[in-house]
C-alpha cells in the first residue's frame, strides 16, 4: 500500500546533517547527526519501512562534537565522514574524521530496539582527516563510483584530495590547490561530478562556482558571480555531464553548462529566503530538490533541461497513422518545466534535503529544530514519468 503522505521524525536536537547511506542499495535508510552544545551529539540511522509506512530508529554516539555535515562511502555501508566542531585552546575548530559504524547497524534493520533498554553505541574512529595546516573543514565528498578510498574534503581557501590507506585507518594527503585571490575566501560546499571518469569536482565559495581537474588539482573552470550572495550547494545532473545545479543566499536555484559559464540555462525563483540544498533525482534528472530557510522543500519539474525534454521517445511500431501526426507534432514541443509540490510539514529553516538511495521515488528532508520528514514524489507524477 503506497501512500502519498509524509512520514515525520522528530529528533530532541537540533540538527543540520543529512545523507543517505549512499552504499545501501535496498533498504531505504539515512543517516542525521545532531548539533547539541549541551549534550554528546548523536548520530541518527533512519529505516524507513515503506511497506508499513514507519520509520526505524538506531542511535551512534558522536562524542566528538556538533556535526556540520555528514557524508556516507559509496562502497561500504559502515562507513562515514563527518565534520564537527571541538573546542581546543578556547578557539572553536571544525574538523573532519571518518567513522565505522557497528557492524550489526551495517544493514537496514528493521526491529526497532525497545528504547528505554537500548544503550546508544559508539562509532570506531577509523582517523582523521588532518586540517591543522588548513583551516576549518566545510564538507567532506567521496568519489562517487570508486572503491570508498578517495575523498576530497574543503577546508577554508584549500582543496584537499585524500586516499584512504589500511582499511581507511589512515588518510593520506595525495594532493591540494587553493583559492587564490583577495580577501577571505572561503569554500562553503563542493561536489564530485560522476562523470568524466570521477576527475572533476566542483566548488562553491562565496559567489563563485569553481570547476577542479583532481588528477592536477587545477581550476578547469570558473563561474564568477554564479549568485547575487552567498552559494550555499551545488549538484551534478546524474545523466548530462556538462549540466549542474547551484543554489544561494539570493533565494534563486540556477542551472549551469559548464562549458558556457556566462548565462545560466534557466533559474528557479521559487524560494522565499536562502536556498541551502539542491539535490537532483539520481534516475530522473527532470526532478529536483530544494530545501530553503523559508521552511519549505520544493520539488521541481525540470524537464527542458533534462535528458529527456522531449518525454519517451515512443517507437514508430507502437504508433497507428492517425496517432503518428499526433504524436510527431507533441514530440517537438520540449515539455513545459513547472513546480510539482511544496512541501511545508517544517516549521524552522530546511538546511538539507537529499533523495533515497534505494528508492528514486522517496526522499528525507531535515529543518534544524530536529524535524525529519520523509515524502514521495506524487504517484501521478511518478507514473507519468515512467509510462
């Protein structure tokens, strides 16, 4: 029984870090770290069991501190990085480690331990991503189609690109670059692109969006005044390797080709206060995610930019003559973009969105007073777009 209504979580935290457990390809599962001053902060593994609609929880303990952001290795389950802030010498300092899960909260479960008898567990220290030379860490990205041994992490001005040694308990500086220029620059977020053989990552700082090649961490391409303020995220197209989505402070959402950085292909002016996240569907890239301090999440169509503007393409065969006319006069038009749903079960500032990695169809949004709600895409949609 499948049901359009959403699925909400609250956590007795506050809260800024989502990721799906991007290495588990069959149970709908995320994972959220908290941000307590008061308390050990926590990381939250979330089981959504779709058939039942209700969600699972498990508890690992952070005791490192408030997590900023939290990223899962696309090839083993267990394994994550997070960066978090810890006091030393009265000067905060955000940092960047990688952790292994308990083995036996590796895979989705789906018995959910009686609370008041289940003791949090610990994560494994696995190392650190060592940043005293560099600065604060923004975010931590692992190459996406790889073996879960590269990761590149953004601290301050500097690109950092790490291999993971000795099952990753060790973290070696492959290699760096910097930003260059006036002032205080600094990264606020980066992705890997999946395409061109995992070579290129992109980053955001202030209002410059900023293409790398990782072999010789030189700057491939650079997108001045991508935002009107601050760049909060970006996102790659999972199927046009030319095409990524950024989003700012100005409250916009702006679509790029990289290969022509002067105009942006179409913008989104849909939010009403700072965009934080984008996040393309990983299979049907017409449809994206936003998630903005207006406490809303909305879900766009964007088709014309799409790997498929035109719709399916249908074969001859499957067309009588009368329908053909049709059919040819339809198929030239590219479909119109639009906003499918905004979603508003938030009540504070969205500060991260992200879609399932098992189902294309589901995804988890996190507003900073702790609230998770999970929402699927419309069934109408869904089955327009696949039929």
């Amino acid at each position: 029984m499948e049901d359009d209504a959403p699925v909400i979580y609250g956590l007795e935290f506050q809260a800024r870090a989502l990721t799906p457990q991007t290495a588990e390809t069959d149970a709908i599962r995320f994972l959220v770290g908290t941000q307590s001053l008061k308390y050990d902060n926590q990381i939250h593994i979330i089981d959504f069991d779709d058939e039942n609609n209700i969600i699972n929880k498990n508890v690992l303990l952070h005791q490192a501190g408030e997590i900023w952001h939290i990223s899962a290795s696309p090839a083993d389950k267990g394994v994550l990085a997070t960066c978090y802030n810890r006091t030393s010498d009265s000067k905060v300092l955000t940092c960047a480690a990688v952790w292994r899960m308990p083995k036996e909260l590796e895979s989705g479960s789906h018995e959910s331990p009686d609370d008041s008898s289940s003791t949090a567990q610990t994560l494994e220290l696995l190392c650190h991503l060592d940043n005293t030379a560099h600065g604060n860490m923004a975010c931590v990205v692992w190459e996406p189609m790889g073996d879960g041994k590269k990761i590149i992490s953004l601290a301050d001005n500097h690109i950092l690109l790490w291999d993971l040694q000795e099952s990753s308990s060790q973290a070696v500086l492959a290699s760096s670059a910097s930003l260059e220029g006036k002032g205080q620059l600094r990264f606020t977020s980066g992705r890997w692109s999946p395409h061109h053989n995992c070579t290129q990552v992109a980053t955001a700082s202030d209002t410059t969006l900023r293409g790398w090649d990782t072999r010789s961490m030189s700057q491939i391409y650079c997108i001045e005044n991508a935002h009107g303020q601050l760049v909060r995220d970006l996102d790659f197209n999972p199927n046009k390797q030319y095409y990524l989505a950024s989003c700012g402070d100005d409250c916009k959402v702006k679509f790029w080709d990289t290969r022509n950085v002067t105009e942006p292909v179409k913008t989104l002016e849909e939010h009403s206060h700072w965009v934080w996240n984008v996040r393309y569907n990983h299979s049907h890239d017409q449809l994206v995610l936003t998630g903005s301090s207006d406490s809303r999440v909305i879900l766009s169509n964007m088709v014309s930019i799409s790997s498929e503007p035109f719709g399916h393409l249908v074969d001859d065969d499957d067309i009588s003559d009368q329908e053909d006319h049709r059919s040819e006069e339809k198929s030239k038009e590219p479909l119109q973009d639009n906003v499918i749903a905004t979603y508003e079960e938030h009540e504070d500032s969205v500060y991260a969105v992200d879609w399932s990695s098992a189902d294309p169809w589901l995804f988890a949004s996190l507003s900073y007073d702790g609230r998770l709600v999970i929402n699927r895409v419309p069934r109408a949609l869904k089955y327009h777009i696949l039929l």
